[in-house]
C-alpha cells in the first residue's frame, strides 16, 4: 500500500441550507465508507480559507487568500491506496465534484525508491 | 451522528429572524451573508469532525459569534436595530446585549416578529407565502420557485421585492406594542393557510415537497400558538385544520403512489395522532363567539374523520358547513366542493345543477378538479361519452404526473362501462 494525499480545492459558494446539509451529509458517507474499506491513512482537517503568506528571504508577510477562490486549498485526507490509479478512483466519489471543485491527488514521497 | 433531515432549514430561519433583530431589518442582507457563513463553516468542519452533540446549539454559536465580528467591525460606518442601539455601541454591553438575543426564548420571539413582518401589507398575498418560505423556512429561491412550480426568474423577482419592501419597513413588526397586532395577526393566519394548501392541493408533483410545506405551515402555526396574544380562536381552529387535513396524507398516495381521493383512501393509513391533535385544537377554538373560515374547514375536516368509511359520510352537515363558508368567504372552489357535497348527498343531477350554477365558474377552468368533478356526476348518471370529454379537459389542465395518472385512470373507467357502477362513491346513492 502506498499513500497519498487529497487535497479538496474550491467548492465552496452560495448553497441553500438544504444543499449544504445535502452536501456535508455526503461528504460524511464518503468518508466513511473510504474509512470502512481501510483506505484512509488521517481522515485530515478542513483549512480556513484565509491566513498569512511569508515570502522571499525578507520574510514579507502578505494576507491570504493566496488563490482564486476556486483554487483554494479547503482541506486534506490522507489516503491509503494500491497505486496512483487507484487512488484517483477513490477521489472520484468525492461530493466536491458536485459544486465545482477539485481534488488533487499527489503521492506521499517513499524513504526507498 | 443522526442529524434532522431538514435541520440547517429550519435553523436558518431561526438564524435570521434572530440575527435581523439585531442588525435591524434594513440589514436582512447582511443577515442572511452571515447565515451563509455558519453553513460554509459548518460544513467544512461537520465533514471531517462529525456532527457536534448539539448541532443546533452550534449554529447558533457560529451565527452569534460571526454577529460579534460584524458589530465590532461595522459599528462605526453602519447602523444598526435602532431598539438596542447603544447596547452595541460599547464593548460592555455588547456582548451581554448580543447573548441575550441568542436566548431560546429570545429567538422564539425573534421568529414570531419576523413572522408578521413578513406579511407587510404592501405586499401581495402570495409575495407573503413565498417571503415566509424563504426567510422563515430557510427555502431557497429555487426551491420556493419549485414548490410553486414557478419559474426561477419569476420567483427571483416577487423575492427581491418583497425584501425591499421588508428591508424599507425600518423596523421589525413589534408583536408586543404594535398596535396594529389585531390587524396584521389575520394576514398572518391567512398566510400560514395558503401554505399549507399549497402543500396539500399545491401543484408541485414531489409528494415530498408537499409533506414538507405542509409541516412548516404547522410548525408556524405552532408557534402562534405559544404567543399568548396571537393564539385566538381562529389561530387554534386554523391549527386544527392543518392537523385533520394532514392526518390524511399517508393516505393520498397508494403503495403503487397513484393519488386517491377522499372516496377511495384506505382511512386506516390516516394519522390517528394527528386527528387526536386537530380535535384537541379544534375544542379549543370553540372559545368565544367567532366563527372564521378555518374554523368551518376544520368542521368539515373533522366530519370526515367521524366516518369510517366513505358511504357512512354525514354529507347533510356538510353541506351545511360548506353553505356557511359560502357566506364567509365565497370562492368558486368552496363552491365546487359544496356542489360535490351536494351531488354525494342528492345524487349525481344535483350535483351537475350546482356546478352549472356557479357564478364565477371560469375561474375554474383551470383548475383540473373541476372538470373532473363535472367528469365524474356525469359518469354516474351513466353518460360516459361526456363524463370521458371532461375527464380530458382535467388531463389537459394536469399539473404533475401523479394528476395526469389519476385522470388517465378515470378515462379509463368511462370506457369500462361495468366499473364505474360500483365506484365507491356511489354506493350511498
């Protein structure tokens, strides 16, 4: 097993509460259900939108957000999987696609390679 | 982890109605951005954290929380509720001042102002249902546009009115001092009713849609109820319609989920807890010498929960009760149902007379009942050929698939000439 990290990108914006609850109820099943079949490594932790960008050997600190909304990094979990492929499989039943977002799919780097 | 179905609705209402207080209503916006933002935050957090014990307690932290920023950033360059003015103004005061608008009580109180505000009379009938729909029962603009089966752009425009017309009132409608609390309490009453009927003769063809429409109007109605000044006679009679009417639900669908009149429901699937309920209001509402229209629906509401099946109907009370919502609110739909009444209790050529006889009749032809009344005596009296024309007038005006099934069967039955004689509405002619 190798592992990797998701990381939800955009996907947020203006839902009816309905939605909302629509939305976080599947986000809740997704997980779990990746949690039941043993893939996921740290269910992760959701990221405010916002913060402080330090930059160049000046240390300049600039105010967040540091990307387009739909850009934004919003949180991350990190997966167990066979390989790449699979992995990508997993993220596909992530809710996010729903409302426009994205996850990105990156492999952990190994000590051996 | 068992979250209500519905929860972050009927939070957001609560949410609102609390919130506007405290920015005042020409903030309803800004409100309702807040709200927003403790749904996002909810969201992101819920679905990796799991649901909080108390879900509804921490909305409504976020929300006061959120209301905290707001002031403290805003309180230079914004008014806000006039009422608490100088409470918000120092740190002091404001957060016990903000604490205090987050108390249960305080929040009921909250929703009941925005109840009444929402039925400003500047605006239109429908404008109030869908306002209230939208800002109390935390529907979307969609979603209020589907349970009206309304166009999105349409439903856009009556909402954003009628928040302008909310957000220019100046201040919430005062439910302890207003003086016009007798007045306004009748809009309020009459708007819950249309919501309801909405749900339940509405055209919206999701069952779902319907049960839930209905259960908000209770729910509002409901809170009438708690508020000593607007739980009058006529706030107890419009509650106990709601709930003898609702009692029927589970059994307007079959299992196969074809509709099924009045005359055919299997009454055992009718909520035995609800009609309990409608009568228990309905003793209430007898208090006192006024006699509204909801207090003569739920009446007959109420005669038909007495009959355990369709024949052992007492269709002499009501006819009576029908002729005396005539007299108080005369509509060419209570006069169709009072000519149904009429043709179950005289037969079939009454029936047919009563419906000529309706004044304003073209106001109906929309409506696909009322062909399908007319389809119906007229198979009864054995003329099948103009009982299957009207029956095809009520497809072409069908609103929903379920309708369209339901006349689609009765053309049918005009074609089965042996069938339609022991349908059983006929069997008590």
């Amino acid at each position: 097993m190798s592992e990797f990290v998701f990381l939800y990108r955009g996907g947020e914006g203006g839902r009816s509460p309905e939605r909302a609850q629509q939305t976080m109820q599947k986000w809740m099943a997704w997980l779990k259900d990746l949690g039941a079949k043993g893939h996921i490594k740290d269910q992760g932790q959701p990221l405010e939108r916002s913060g402080k960008l330090v930059k160049g050997k000046q240390k300049i600190v600039t105010d967040g957000p540091f990307a387009e909304a739909k850009d934004v990094v919003g949180g991350y979990t990190l997966i167990e999987a066979r390989d790449l492929a699979q992995a990508v499989e997993l993220s596909k039943g992530c809710p996010i696609f729903e409302v426009d977002g994205a996850v990105e799919v990156r492999p952990v780097m190994k000590m051996n390679v | 982890m068992g979250l209500d179905e519905h929860l972050f609705r009927r939070e957001a209402g609560r949410m609102v109605a609390t919130l506007t207080r405290i920015f005042g209503v020409h903030n309803l916006a800004l409100a309702e951005d807040v709200v927003q933002d403790a749904f996002c935050r909810a969201l992101e957090v819920w679905k990796f954290r799991g649901v909080p014990d108390n879900p509804s307690a921490w909305l409504m932290t976020t929300a006061k929380n959120r209301a905290l920023d707001v002031l403290r950033r805003d309180r230079t360059v914004r008014n806000f509720a006039p009422e608490l003015g100088r409470l918000l103004e120092s740190e002091w005061t404001l957060v016990p001042a903000v604490e205090e608008q987050f108390e249960p009580h305080a929040i009921r109180d909250d929703e009941l102002r925005m109840m009444f505000s929402c039925c400003h009379p500047k605006l239109t009938e429908e404008a109030q249902v869908a306002l209230s729909l939208h800002i109390l029962c935390g529907f979307s603009v969609d979603e209020v546009a589907g349970a009206f089966v309304s166009s999105h752009a349409a439903m856009e425009k009556r909402i954003t009115r009628a928040k302008k017309v909310l957000a220019r009132s100046k201040k919430l409608f005062d439910i302890v001092r207003g003086e016009d609390f007798t007045v306004r309490l009748p809009a309020v009453q009459r708007a819950l009713y249309l919501l309801f009927n909405e749900g339940y003769h509405g055209a919206s063809p999701e069952s779902a849609v319907r049960t839930e429409l209905c259960g908000e109007a209770m729910r509002l109605a409901g809170l009438l109820r708690e508020y000593p000044p607007a739980s009058t006679p006529a706030t107890f009679a419009l509650g106990a319609l709601m709930c003898l009417h609702a009692a029927r639900l589970p059994a307007r669908l079959d299992s196969s989920g074809d509709l099924r009149s009045l005359f055919d429901q299997d009454r055992s699937r009718w909520d035995v807890g609800l009609v309990a309920e409608g009568q228990r209001l309905l003793d209430l509402s007898a208090a006192g010498p006024v006699l509204t229209e909801y207090h003569v629906e739920a009446a007959i509401a109420w005669v038909h929960t007495t009959a355990h099946e369709a024949g052992d109907t007492d269709w002499n009370t009501i006819v009576s009760l029908y002729d005396k919502l005539l007299a108080i609110r005369a509509s060419p739909v209570v006069a169709l149902n009072r000519a149904i009444a009429i043709a179950e209790r005289d037969g079939p050529q009454r029936g047919l007379e009563e419906v000529h006889a309706i004044a304003d009749s073209g106001r109906l032809v929309h409506y696909p009942f009322f062909h399908a009344a007319l389809g119906e005596f007229e198979l009864r009296c054995g003329r099948h050929e103009t009982a299957r024309d009207h029956f095809r007038r009520a497809l072409a005006v069908a609103r929903n698939t379920m309708e369209r099934q339901f006349f689609e069967h009765r053309i049918g039955a005009c074609e089965r000439p042996t069938t339609s004689w022991h349908c059983s509405s006929c069997a008590n002619e």
